[in-house]
C-alpha cells in the first residue's frame, strides 16, 4: 500500500465504511479503526459497538491460528485464503475468502492491517451439493448392472465408463478412455448404428440392439439407451445391457416354435394327402391353390408370415370333402342339385374339423369363407363385402382359377384364359379387385405360371 499523509485518514475511513466488499481496518492489537458498511451487514453487527473494539473481542470464536496470520500481516506479509470455514458464536457456519495486509503510515512503518473478506457461503453450499450429487451420480454408476459410456458427440471418444462395462467388455478402464465407441463395435454393425446416431441427434434419444466386441475378440449383443445432450458438452450418455442370455433364449424359442411349425406341416400335408386319395380326380389341388394364393399375397404386399397362412389355408382349404362320399366326388358326370348341396357342406366340415385346433392363425375361418362372394351369392353363410376375412378373399380367386385351369370328373381343363375371363367378369362383385388385378399383374405382366404339381 502506497504511504499516505496521516490527514488523508479521514478519506480512508469514508473510502472502507463506503466499499461494496466487506473491509476493515485494524491497529498493531486489532483494535477496529474503521469498517464498511457491507462488514456491518454481512456479520450482523452493531457500528458504534465495534470501533473502538478488538476484533477477538467481536468475535471471541476466533481461533489461535488466525493470530498466526495476524503476526505475519503485521510483519508486511499479505495473506490469502479460499473458502475458509467461519463457525460463529450461534454455531451457523461461514465460508469466506479473505485477504489480509499490512496498512502503512507516512513513515513508511505498517500502522496495523486491512482485511478484505467475501462470504461465499451460498456458492459453496451449491458446491457441496454439487459435490454430493456427482458422488450419488458415481455411485448409482458403479452399483448398476448395466454399463455405462459417456462418448464425446464430435469424434466419438469415450471420456467415462463404470465398472460394470469394464467387466462386461474386459478392457482395462485406462484403455477404454483412450478409445473410441466405433472401435467396440462389431465391424458389420457400423452402418447401422450410424443410421441410429442420425435418429438420436434428431430426437435426442433412442434404444436399439447392436453388437459389441470384447478384449478377447468375442462378440456379444447389447441393448444401448443413449441420450444426446449438448449441455454444457456434446455429449451422449449410452447405458448398455448385455442380452447374451436373451438372445440364447430367443434362439431356442424360435427353434422350438420352427419344430412345432414343421410337426404341423407335416400334418397338415397327411391330412391333405387322405383327402386327395379319396378324390383322385382333384390330386394337388389344394396344395396349387395354396401356392397361388400366397403368390397372389406376396404381389399384394402382404407379409411372408401372412403369404405362409395362405399357403397353408389353401393346402386344407377343402378337408371337409373327406365327409362327402367318394362317388360323388369322382362322378363323370354332372351333379344333381341334391348332390351339389351335399359337396356345400364341406366347407362347414372342414371349419368344424380345424375349429378346435389351435393355430396362430385363423385357418379354420378361412376354410369355412373360401367360396363366400363379395355380393353374398356364395355359401355356407352368404356373407358380404368386408365381413369376409381379406385372405379368404385371397383363397377364393386362387381357388377358382385352379379348379378352372385343371380337369375334373365331370369335364376336361377349361384352361387359364377361361379361369381369367371367369375373374374379369364378376372383379368387384364376387371377387375381391384387388385380388383379381394382383392375380392378373403375375400372369400379364410378370409371366407368372401356375405350379404344376
């Protein structure tokens, strides 16, 4: 400090009682000289009953080592302190930064010391919470059984991860944070992943499935959960769960669901074969018309899961025949109307054979809607329009088409362009359009051929 005249000490004491900051000027025994209003205010105290006073009498709290720092001052040291902990006479803590230095008179020798305090309880108090947070946050990391990165948005570089990953993936942590995410990752996932980065940088999150690689080489699938942030860093926080077992236990789900799916196959296919036996005449029939019914779906859009019903449909779809006598079902002859109504009824039959058979889809349903017409001419319940299921729908024109193209008992082949003409006519009255055209598109545009067998 600048030596002043010993009449400046007036300006002195206006300048410390006027400061914004909290100030105080001590003689050599710490007597207060002057102080400033925010000092007043900041510690609660009394004016007129601190002049004059020793500042371990203000505050007989005061610890032997603040007379430390109060012999160093007056030696012509200046002292400096960051968030020092203040426990005052109530018991309420203080955190301050404070500066301590000597004060000189004219003659250049120190006349006592000035001390310059901030309280900064509130910021430290949001430190300590901050504090207390990150180690809540840091635990809930380590505890999780999940891993967890945190992967710099710009390149990529992984800047945290807890334990669990660590376990997971058997990389060291110091070598995981010297990495990046794209060198986790199984090669032939990259392009995917990409596309899932592009949707989080959209959304701001998202969950997918991708495959991850170990220390050792191994592979092993991941469920990840990342959520991008850009405050206060681009950052994304990626969760990651190890479905190893999930995916073992999917595997052998689908396995067993392919096995039931071949049993049931393969019974179907007898059943169909019995029936074919009975009537020599219609041998394939069905499993044609299965085939052309699920290409007609496969044209239409539909599923592969949803073309395999239609197949299936159609290689049953007239099992109820197996309760019409054979001689009627081979007659060389045209049918009574008697005999007619009787062959009717094996739609009914076959949808109470199937009825209580348990499939994943609604075949039996089907069957008993094959030969319905949109205007309500077919049978057995002479349904219209849309309460006729769409794939039954499906059935009917493969089935028509089929019957027509090959020979029966009572007449030769009729011929495809015949079974065609048939469709055009009645498209949109008894036959589903949309089925027609796709039907019409395979064979006019696509040289689709009827199976043979």
């Amino acid at each position: 400090m600048v030596p002043l005249p010993l009449d400046c000490h007036e300006c002195i004491r206006l300048f410390i009682e006027t400061s914004p900051t909290a100030v105080a000027m001590f003689d050599h025994e710490m007597r207060y000289l002057a102080v400033s209003r925010r000092w007043i205010d900041d510690y609660g105290l009394n004016p007129e009953a601190v002049v004059g006073r020793s500042h371990y009498e203000v505050f007989p709290e005061i610890t032997d080592a603040w007379r430390e720092v109060h012999r160093r001052a007056l030696a012509g040291e200046t002292i400096q302190e960051k968030n020092s902990r203040f426990v005052r006479g109530d018991g309420s803590v203080q955190w301050v930064d404070w500066e301590i230095r000597p004060w000189y008179t004219n003659s250049r020798t120190v006349g006592g010391v000035v001390l310059y305090a901030e309280e900064v309880t509130a910021g430290q108090q949001t430190s300590i919470e901050l504090k207390r947070r990150a180690a809540r946050y840091r635990a809930v990391l380590e505890t999780t059984i999940e891993g967890f990165l945190l992967i710099r948005s710009e390149d990529g570089r992984i800047t945290e991860v807890n334990d669990a990953y660590v376990q997971l993936s058997g990389y060291p942590r110091d070598e995981l944070l010297t990495m990046r995410i794209s060198d986790l990752e199984a090669k032939e996932s990259h392009g995917e992943v990409a596309a899932h980065i592009a949707r989080i940088k959209e959304r701001g999150h998202d969950r997918f499935e991708t495959v991850h690689r170990r220390k050792d080489g191994t592979l092993w699938p991941v469920e990840i959960a990342v959520t991008h942030t850009t405050t206060p860093e681009d950052l994304y926080f990626a969760f990651m769960l190890d479905i190893t077992q999930r995916k073992q236990a999917e595997a052998r789900v689908a396995d067993y669901v392919t096995q039931l799916e071949q049993s049931m196959l393969a019974t179907l296919a007898a059943v169909a074969n019995m029936v074919e036996q009975r009537d020599p005449y219609t041998a394939g029939h069905e499993r044609r018309t299965g085939i052309i019914a699920g290409d007609i779906a496969r044209e239409l859009g539909y599923s592969p899961e949803q073309c395999r019903v239609l197949q299936l449909a159609g290689m049953v779809h007239d099992i109820g025949k197996i309760g019409v006598p054979v001689e009627i079902l081979s007659k060389p002859s045209r049918l009574t109307a008697v005999e007619y109504e009787l062959v009717k009824t094996h739609v009914e039959r076959g949808y109470d054979i199937l009825k209580d058979v348990r499939f994943p889809w609604p075949i039996a349903d089907i069957i008993r809607q094959h030969h319905e017409r949109l205007d309500g001419s077919g049978y057995p319940r002479n349904l219209r329009g849309d309460d006729i299921l769409p794939e039954a729908r499906i059935l009917a024109v493969a089935d028509v088409l089929e019957s027509m193209a090959s020979h029966r008992p009572y007449r030769p082949a009729l011929g495809l362009e015949a079974g065609l003409k048939e469709l055009q006519n009645h498209r949109g009255v008894k036959f589903d359009v949309d089925a027609v055209d796709a039907l019409l598109r395979l064979i006019r545009e696509k040289q689709y051929e009827l199976p043979r067998y």
